[in-house]
C-alpha cells in the first residue's frame, strides 16, 4: 500500500532528515521551480536505485499533483525499491501554501 502524505508531514521529514523526497516531474518542469531538497528522477526514465543516502531513510515521491507520483511508486515496486508513500499534494500544493521554492 502507498500512503499518501500531506504537506505538513512532508515539510517535518525534510527538515528532520528522516526522508528523500523524489521528485518524478520532466527536467523541464523540475528546473523551472522544486521543493527544496528534492532529487530529480523523472518518470519517463525512472530508475531508483542510485538515490542518494536512501538507507534508513524513508523515500517519498512527488510531482505536480500525485497522479505521477502515484504511478512511480508503482514502478518503484516493481523494480524492487521500498517505495510506500508519496506527496499526494505534490508541488501544486506546496505553492498554493506559500512554501519556499528552489530553481535552476
């Protein structure tokens, strides 16, 4: 099962360290503006198994809404990776709340 995680719990495991959030959106759309923090792995190439200090850390996706979150946390299982949450909000709804935002 894949939970779905809300901004709030987002943001604490970012700042504790607890989690990697994965952000599954094109180049294009990850470079014009982020979740700071987040690594880019696009689903159109998606391949987990190079994400940086993933042991004991929880690894969550995004993109834009969790519609392509959800289905890289089904890629993810099939290629074996520990997946079991993602951003359900996604970047959307991290901007609508006014949360700083990376770019570049």
């Amino acid at each position: 099962m894949i939970s779905s995680l809300g901004r709030d719990e987002v943001k604490a495991g970012l700042s504790a360290g607890t989690i990697i959030l994965v952000d599954v959106r094109e180049p294009h759309e990850f470079a014009m503006g982020r979740i700071p923090g987040a690594v880019s792995r696009p689903l159109s190439q998606l391949d987990l198994s190079d994400i940086p200090e993933a042991e004991g850390k929880r690894i969550v996706l995004s993109c834009v809404a969790g519609v392509r979150s959800m289905q890289a946390a089904m890629v993810a299982r099939s290629q074996g990776v520990g997946v079991d949450a993602h951003y359900a909000g996604g970047f959307r709804d991290w901007i609508m709340a006014g949360e700083p935002v990376e770019q570049g």
